[in-house]
C-alpha cells in the first residue's frame, strides 16, 4: 500500500504532502491544477520516468518548478510487513541535470543510484515499468489504451502485457537455429565422401612403405657423414695453423715495406738541412720579447680606444641637449604669444576680479530666482483662498466685502503677473551669467598652466650658451685622442709582421727536429721487423700441400652431408603424406561424425518449437479466461444498463478482439456496436481485470479522468462503484478527475486541488 508521497517543486507543487489510505483516494481540481503530476510523481519514485518523460514531451530540467534549483520526491509505502521510503531528486548543474535516488527499508538504505533503484523495486514487487503503465497506471486519455489499437499492434501490446512475446521470441530463435543446423548439415553433407575415404586408407598403407625406406637411407648416409666430418676436422686444424704462420708472415713483410718507404722519405726531407736545439731556444727568446712588446701597445690602445668612445658619447649628448635648448627658446615664444592671446593687455589678477564678479552675478540672479518662485506660490495659494462670499480675509482675519476681494485679488494677480514677467527675464539672465563665469575661470586655468610651462621653458633656454661652450672644447679632445689612436696603430702593425715571421720559423725548426726522431724511431722498428720474419721459417709449397688436403677432406664431407639431407627430404615427404592422408581421413571421420550429431539436434529442437508453440497458446488461451472472469465480475460496477450483460476478451490467431453480449446469445465486437461512453466503460473494466490478474499481490490501480465519455448516470454509478465496491476487488485506487460531482462521495481519502493559472502560481491542496 502507497502510504504517503511528498512533492518539493515539482512542476506546480512548491511543497504538497499527500496522505493515502486502502480503498479508493480521490484527486479533483481544474484542468493544470497539478492532479496528474502527482501520480507521475509516483511513477518516478519506483521507476525513475513516466510515460510524458518516456515519450519525451516532457524534459527533466521542465520538472523542476520555476527557477529552483533541485526538485525531489519522497513516497512511502508497505510491502510484506515492511515500510519502504524512496528518495529522488532533479538537480541543475553547469554540466546540465542530474538524478539521485536511494531507498530505505525500515529506515535503513538498501540500495543508491538512479537504475539501481528502479532494479531493487521492479524484483521487490514482481512489477517492472512497461506492466506497470499498462495494468496499473492509466495516464489522462489513455485508458483505452488497447481498444484504439490497430490489430497487429494490439497483439504484440498484449502478448508483451501478458509475458508471452517471450513464448514468440523462444519460438523464432528456435527456427532459426533449425535452420542454421540444417543448412550447416547440408553443406557438410556436400563435402563428406565415403569413396574418398577408403581410397584415403588404401593411400595411407602405400605412404608407409615410403616412409621406411626413407628412414633406412637416412641411417646409412648419416654413418658416412660422421667419417668424413672427422678427417675434414683433422685435414682443417692442420691447415689452420699453417694459416695462421702465413698471415704473420705476409704481414711483417708489409710492415718491413712500409717502413723501409717511410725511412727513406724522412731522410729525404732531413737531407743538407741544419737543426740544434740552441737555433729553437734563440726563437724563442726573440718571439717573447715581441709578444711581450705587443701586449704593452695592445693595452695603450685600449686605454685610448675607451677615452675616444667616452668623449663620442658625452659629444652626443651634448648635442641631444643643445638642440632641446634652441627648441625650448622657440616654444617659450609660442607659450607667451599664447598667453597675450588669453589674456590680452589685462593683468591676472584682474582677470581673476572679473571671474569672481560674474559668479556673484549668477548667484544673485538665481537668489533672486528663487524668491520669485516661492512670493508667486504664496500668491497663488492666497488667491485660491479668495472668492465672492468670504466675510473675513483667510490671511488677516480682517472683514471683507465683495468689493474689498474683488480689489486684494486684482492687486495679487498683477503682482503675481509682474513676478512672471521678471522670472521670465530672469531664466535668459541666469544661463548667460553661468556662462560667462565658467568661460573666465576657464581662461584662467590655461593662463596658469602657460606659465608653469614658460617658467621650465626659461630654465632649459638659459642653459644653451654654457653646452655650446663645452661642446667645442670637446671636439678639440676628440681629434687629440683619435690621432693618438692612428699612431699606436702604426707601431702595431710591424710588430704584428715580425712576430708572424719568427712564428713561422720556429714551426719549421721543430718540424725538421720531429722528423729527425721518427727516422731514427722508423730504423729501429725496420730492422726488429727483418728478425721476426726471419725466425717464421714459413715455406710456401708446404702450405698449399696442406690446403690442398683440407679441401679434398672438406668436399667428400659435403657430398655426404648432401646425401644424408637428400634422404631427409624423403623421409620428410612420406611423413607429410601420411600426415595430410590422416588429417584428411579425421576430417571426414567428424563429419560423418556431425551429420549424425546435427540431425539428432534438429529432431529434438523441431519437438520443442512445437511445444513452444502450443504451450503459448494454452497459456494465451487460460490468461484470456482468467482476464474474461475478472472483466465480468467487474463489468456490472462500471456499466450501469442491461442492453450488454458481458464483456469478453476473444483470442483469434491474429488478434485480442474485445466484445460485448447483447443479451441474446450473440457476441458482437466492441469497435462495431459500442459508444464512446460504453468503450469507456469496457476500458475500465479491463484496467482493473489486468490489475486482477497481473498484479495480484501488488492491488493498486491508477485512473487518471476515468469518466472522459461518460455520462451522468455511469459517472454517479462509476463514483458509486470505486466508493463501494471496487476497495473490495483492489486493495488501493488512485482517481484523478476534474469532475466535481465525485467530491459528495465518501472516499478513503480526497482532495481538492486548486490554482492561480493566470499568476502561474503554486499548486495547494485542500483536504475534503
């Protein structure tokens, strides 16, 4: 049983709690006033959508109301003795909108997480979405859901309802591995050949006379390769180390060539020259003191280098400011022009007199102005105040006659008029003043910043005569240090060319003195290389006898290697063939292996798809009588005339029919006879024959505007039936209407739902 449920902004609800009781629960109020939302509010609570939100008319972010920030719900209900409470809520974010959801049973969590929660309640009742909109929840002008249906589509809505589509599924994904094994047999039936087998095993018994010839070959030419490996070894070493004798002996020879070249080169080059150490010690002696000399002007021209660059810098900015100076004198002349145009042959101060004097204009005029205004409201007031039949003065108290009004009104009306008059001048006067003060005070600003900047101008003109002078002695110190520069440079480069001389001298002297040490290097190593050689004793014609017969040795190896791998290939042949004939004979082997498998599997499917078959429509058959009982039991609460005594649900082969008997012994079918009243009738019998028969242990029933065709009498006898009788068939009903006539009936529970649409304001409930 839904014991409570609670809406926190939730499209129209700010924030409404609903208390529920067994038997039926009534919710009334005008179109929009919030009634279906609260049982779509439900529909979330367990499954986390209902149909709008499923069928995308509606998005998560419209739910929230107005510009909240999170909606939620919380619903409470029993189940086996429990009390279960579910808590969802509708987030906004930067990213977009988000879901929570947790249950609790007996106060403790269960389980968290949107789906999660949907899962843990569909396997608490047995209940999942699609049973529940269909045999439980009846949205606003769906309740005949299943009479508006094409046929087609009626039988697949049904056969879902009732759990046997699966039967259908079963059914076709039988088939169709029946007819995967089938043709799989057939193709295999296609490869498989009896003759090819038994020609197969007749190949097998010829293969393996091969193969143990192949294998007695290979034995033989493997004892003559083992004897001819060992005397080509023996032949090998003994031509490996005379090898060796001969490449040291080649070598040496090399090397004794090469030096005797390089010795006769070297004393060549050493030929009539003179070389002592006492020449290189000269050298170096005379390159010391040059280098020495050199590095003494090299610092005389860096002390003269850094004199001529500081000089060129301080010229230049002398220069820089020599030329500010002049232009400084030119804008002193401009700024005191500028300034006799501003404030012509007046003095500052007397222009400061008349600024002032024109600021005490304006606000004496506008003093005046002021006065003016505050005398004609005084006057006007007055005036109101005087009319034909006052016998004392409202101002003075003194006695009036007529005339003596007629004359003080006169009087303050020509005042009043002059006042006008002179406001009037006043308006042009005040403006024009204001001006002219502001214009002074303006001229004055400038007057003073001319002066400022004449004043600086004066300071940088002064300085012009004392640069100029400095600048002439400057250029006099300038040309001093560039020809001391010019002749540091001509003592330099002669200098320069005697070092480079004597550097070249000094390179060739110890040239000449290494090459006379590597001669001397080059005899010694020459006449060690001629004593090597000669103790080798190497002889060329034993050294070819020898090689001669490491590769006789060698070549009878190979051929015996050869034959040893030739009869390899054979044996290697015949164990391939007899390795191919026996894949080959196991292949078919499974094959007639398969066949026999397939066929026997295709048998006992072919049994069960037929047992599929007539399990469905026994099952089909049996439900649609259970449907039928329960629709009957229910058709007199909701029909209120005897013209139709039952209503049936028809089972055919291609579609549910529903119909009605006229009383006569004739079922006719509910589409040709029936009104939209007696259509909504039979729509309600059968949502409450589906809760029957697909919820039975659940008892809860969900009709939203169930008297949409309906008229006055089946409406009373509807309010009368879920008042009375239908508590005794379902444990707990939900009426959604906006048919005030039901709110005179005693329900488990009601509410009223009212709302300002015009304001878009909040949903408020109204316990009846």
């Amino acid at each position: 049983m839904i014991k409570s449920v609670r809406l926190v902004c939730w499209r129209s609800h700010a924030d409404t709690f609903f208390e529920f009781r067994e038997g039926t629960n009534l919710l009334v109020g005008i179109m929009g006033a919030g009634k279906s939302s609260v049982m779509e509010a439900i529909s979330f609570s367990f499954f986390g959508t209902f149909p709008a939100l499923e069928r995308r008319k509606l998005k998560l972010e419209n739910i929230i109301r107005l510009n909240e920030p999170k909606a939620g719900v919380v619903l409470e209900f029993e189940w086996d003795g429990a009390t279960y409470r579910i808590e969802r809520a509708i987030e906004r974010s930067k990213k977009g909108v988000s879901t929570l959801a947790e249950i609790f049973r007996n106060g403790t969590l269960v389980e968290h997480g949107p789906v999660a929660v949907a899962s843990y309640v569909a396997s608490l009742t047995g209940m999942d979405y699609g049973l529940f909109t269909r045999a439980v929840y009846s949205e606003q002008n769906s309740i005949d859901y299943f009479l508006t249906l094409d046929p087609r589509r009626r039988k697949e809505e049904m056969d879902a309802l009732l759990g046997l589509d699966r039967f259908e599924s079963a059914r076709a994904n039988a088939i169709t591995v029946i007819n995967r094994i089938r043709g799989k047999r057939q193709a295999i039936e296609g490869q498989f050949s009896r003759e090819k087998l038994r020609a197969l095993e007749e190949e097998e018994k010829r293969r393996l006379g091969e193969k143990e010839a192949a294998e007695a070959s290979q034995k033989t030419t493997q004892e003559a390769l083992e004897r001819h490996s060992r005397e080509a070894a023996a032949a090998l070493v003994s031509y490996e180390g005379m090898r060796k004798v001969r490449e040291n002996h080649d070598a040496l020879s090399k090397d004794a060539i090469r030096l005797q070249a390089q010795f006769e080169t070297l004393s060549r080059a050493l030929e009539g020259k003179s070389m002592d150490s006492a020449s290189e010690a000269s050298i170096n002696d005379r390159m010391r003191a040059l280098l020495e000399e050199r590095s003494m002007l090299a610092g005389l021209q860096k002390t003269s280098e850094t004199r001529h660059s500081s000089l060129s810098k301080e010229s230049g900015v002398l220069e820089a400011r020599l030329k500010q100076s002049l232009d400084s004198k030119t804008k002193l002349a401009s700024a005191q022009e500028e300034r006799k145009s501003l404030i012509g042959d007046a003095s500052g101060e007397a222009l400061v007199s008349l600024q002032k004097d024109a600021e005490q204009s304006a606000l004496a005029l506008d003093s005046e102005r002021k006065s003016l205004e505050r005398e004609t409201a005084e006057l006007n007031d007055s005036l109101t105040k005087l009319r034909p039949g006052l016998s004392s003065c409202p101002l003075c108290s003194s006695k009036l006659s007529d005339d003596g009004i007629s004359h003080v009104k006169a009087a303050k009306e020509r005042l009043s008029a002059a006042n006008r008059a002179r406001l009037g001048e006043l308006s042009l006067q005040i403006p024009k003043a204001k001006r002219q003060s502001e214009e002074l005070l303006l001229r004055i600003r400038k007057i003073s910043l001319i002066d400022e900047r004449a004043d600086a101008l004066r300071t940088e003109a002064a300085a012009a005569d004392g640069i100029s002078r400095r600048r002439k002695a400057l250029e006099s110190e300038l040309e001093a240090a560039l020809q001391e520069r010019k002749a540091l440079q001509s003592k330099a480069e002669p200098l320069s060319a005697s070092i480079e001389k004597l550097r070249l001298e000094g390179n060739e002297l110890k040239s000449l003195l290494a090459k006379k040490a590597e001669a001397q290097g080059v005899s010694l190593r020459l006449k060690e290389t001629g004593l090597a050689i000669a103790k080798l004793n190497f002889d060329e014609k034993s050294f070819e006898a020898i090689r001669a017969g490491a590769e006789r040795s060698r070549i009878e190896s190979e051929r015996a290697r050869s034959a040893r791998k030739e009869a390899g290939l054979q044996l290697k042949q015949a164990l391939d063939m007899l390795a191919r004939i026996r894949s080959e004979q196991e292949s078919l082997r499974r094959m007639e292996t398969a066949i026999c498998e397939l066929s026997a599997l295709e048998e006992q499917l072919s049994i069960f798809k037929n047992a599929l078959l007539e399990a469905q429509v026994s099952m089909r058959h049996n439900l649609a009588d259970a449907i039928n009982a329960a629709m009957n039991e229910v058709w007199p609460v909701f029909y209120p005339y005897r013209n139709y005594r039952a209503l049936r649900l028809g089972v055919s082969e291609k579609d549910y029919v529903f119909e009605l008997d006229d009383g006569g012994g004739e079922w006719k079918g509910l589409e040709t006879v029936a009104s939209g009243g007696e259509r909504a009738c039979a729509a309600l019998a059968l949502r409450v024959a589906l809760a029957i028969v697909l919820t039975p242990k659940l008892g809860w029933l969900i009709l939203d505007e169930p008297t949409h065709n309906l008229d006055s009498a089946a409406v009373s006898l509807l309010s009368s039936a879920l008042e009375l009788k239908v508590p005794q068939i379902v444990r707990q009903t939900f009426v959604i209407t906006h048919d005030e006539a039901f709110m005179g009936s005693e329900f488990a529970s009601s509410y009223r739902l009212v709302r300002d649409k015009d304001n878009n304001g909040e949903s408020k409930l109204e316990s009846v």
